[in-house]
C-alpha cells in the first residue's frame, strides 16, 4: 500500500494559522480612526495602537508565515520521509 507523502507536517499548519491570526489581529487593530465628517479632524488616526503596535504585528505575522513555510522538522531530515 501506498503511503501518502504531505508537503507540510502539523507543525507547518500550526504556524500557518498563527501567522494568519498575528496578520487578522494586525489588521482589525489598524481599522477605525476616520470621522463622519470631512471637515473635523479625529485625532484618533494618530492613536500609538495604530502607529506601532498594528504595524508591529503585520511584520511578525508575515515572519511567522515565512518560518511556517520554510520549517522542516528533525525527524523529516534525517529519514527523508514527510510526516
């Protein structure tokens, strides 16, 4: 019988969905912000959740999602054989 050979292993699809999450988070923290009117400011755009703490968040979720991508497990390397 054949054996089915997977390209990631359940470490890869963990990650996957962490990255994912850090990137959604990054996102829905980044939203908000503007005014109904054009002509009043909303200082609020301004807000340090929205300058560093988003922004912080896109870059790790992509980094996550980078080492998800590239992450091979010990065990894959030795014996030749994906999990």
């Amino acid at each position: 019988m054949k054996t089915e050979k997977y390209l990631f292993s359940k470490v890869n699809y963990i990650l996957m969905v962490a990255g994912l999450l850090l990137i959604g988070i990054g996102y829905l923290l980044m939203m908000g912000g503007g005014s109904e009117d054009p002509n009043v400011f909303n200082p609020e755009i301004f807000n340090s959740t929205r300058i560093k703490l988003a922004p912080s968040l896109l870059v790790l979720g992509f980094a996550v999602e980078i080492v998800a991508i590239m992450w091979r497990s010990k065990s894959n390397t030795s014996q030749g054989e994906l999990e």
